[in-house]
C-alpha cells in the first residue's frame, strides 16, 4: 500500500495517518495545543524548513483540522487556528504523550505535566468504556467489522476465535 493510498483504506487508523501520520504533523499539532499560531513561532520553535512546514500546515488546513485566520490585513497576514476536529485531536496526542511519559522518559520524569483545570489535579489520560467507565485495554477488547465489510478486514484467525466463543 503507497502512503497516498491510505485515505482510501476501510480502516480509520490508515484514513487518520493520512492526515497526522508522520512526525511533523504531529510536532505541529503540539505545538498548536501549547497555543502556537503564527507560521513564523512553528518555524523557530519546530526548527522546521518552510517549505515542509507550509506543506504540513496547507495539508491540515485541507483536511480541516486547522483553519487559517487573518490578523493583519496589510500587509495580509495569517494564523492557524484548530478546528473542532483539530481539538477531537487532544486525546489521541495526550495518549502519545502519555506512552512518552511512561516508556521514553529519563529518570527527570515528564517534562510536562498536564493538569486539569476544573479540579487542578495532574492527569495521565486513561481511555475508558464509554458505557462502564472501565480503562480500556488491548486484551479486553474483541473487534466486530461493520455488516457491510464482513469478513474483509480482520484477519482470519479473529474469524475463527469469534466462531470459537460462540
């Protein structure tokens, strides 16, 4: 499968990479969470070279995750700003980070922390069942394809298991 294809995929982790999949994208994105909106800030803060950073930027803005805002008419000047869709963002990046936190930080710990601003305490996003509130975890979940695309995108084993449990 070619990079360009991916939008093209039945899988909403290929059509998302398509989008944030590679490094920039998602420097970019944390910086637009730390409040980062002007081409010039990304560029020295990012050490980025203009052209793939206006390619990121322009790829966002596309795909409507960043929406681009005047702030001087004259000589026109413009800001990227997040989207609702940007912000739906937050929490896949603050589930990166926090996997940095735990398996790539030094003995210094997290060099940032991230604190709730309703009760002030410092949070580690936990992904938790929409309906139980339980922590979600990759051993406790099984996956069901969508009616129209049975049998064509799991692999076969996931065919035999749910055959197996039944």
């Amino acid at each position: 499968m070619r990079w360009e294809e991916l939008e093209q995929q039945p899988c909403s982790l290929a059509r998302t990479l398509s989008v944030v999949g590679d490094r920039w994208t998602l420097l970019v994105l944390r910086e637009c969470f730390l409040g980062v909106r002007r081409f010039d800030e990304f560029e020295k803060r990012l050490g980025i070279t203009r052209h793939v950073l206006a390619e990121r930027l322009k790829k966002l803005v596309e795909a409507g995750v960043l929406s681009k805002q005047a702030y001087q008419q004259r000589p026109l000047r413009e800001e990227y700003r997040l989207t609702e869709k940007g912000h739906d963002l937050y929490p896949a990046v603050l589930a990166l980070v926090n996997w940095g936190d735990r398996h790539m930080s030094g003995a210094e710990g997290a060099p940032v922390r991230h604190v709730h601003k309703s009760c002030g305490h410092e949070v580690h996003g936990v992904l938790v069942c929409s309906d139980c509130g339980e922590p979600l975890l990759a051993r406790d979940m099984t996956l069901r394809e969508a009616p129209a695309l049975q049998g064509q995108l799991l692999p076969a084993h996931w065919h035999a298991q749910k055959t197996a449990d039944n």
